[in-house]
C-alpha cells in the first residue's frame, strides 16, 4: 500500500514538472519519490534540475528579477543529492555537494 502511494507521489510530481517546468518543488520532491522506489540514477537528475533552478532563482533574487523569492531550500537539495552519489560510489561529487549544503 505504501509502495503504490509512493508511485502515485511520484506520477503526480512528474505531471507537476510538466506543467510548471521551473517550479523547484516539483523537481525536488519527484526526487524524493524516485528515492523511495530506488531510483536512484533518475532521482540524481530530478535533484539536479531543482539545483540549478534553485541557483537561478537565487541570482535573480539578488539582481532584483524574477518574483523577488530566494530558494531557501538549496541546502537540503544538495544534500538529498550528496547522499545519493555517495551511495552511488562517487564520494568526490558527493563531498562537493555536502560541503557546499554545509557553507
């Protein structure tokens, strides 16, 4: 029963980063779902699409742009992320993540 809530989290996710593409969240907690069911390769991706929209974010939060929001949440993406490649066995990627979650 968890299994199937887990995978209807994660088509739900999925159809979210369809149709608002730049929405962080929507990368983030797809992530999150495809961890759960051991996704790991693709949950990687999912992280690092909520990275790079979170940094985008950020810089135009700092020029003044966009909707004026920071990402507060970068922190704990990269370390979602660190932890997954660790596991994976790239301790190097994983402890640039980490440090960068920690500063």
């Amino acid at each position: 029963e968890v299994q199937g809530r887990i995978e209807a989290a994660q088509r739900l996710y999925g159809k979210v980063t369809k149709i608002s593409p730049r929405f962080v969240y929507g990368w983030s907690n797809l992530g999150n779902a495809q961890v759960a069911l051991g996704q790991l390769a693709v949950a990687d991706e999912s992280y690092t699409t909520a990275i790079d929209l979170c940094r985008e974010k950020n810089r135009e939060a700092a020029l003044g742009g966009g909707d004026g929001r920071k990402c507060n949440d970068l922190y704990l993406i990269l370390l979602n992320r660190g932890c997954i490649r660790l596991n994976d066995g790239r301790p190097a990627e994983a402890l640039r993540d980490l440090e960068e979650a920690d500063a």
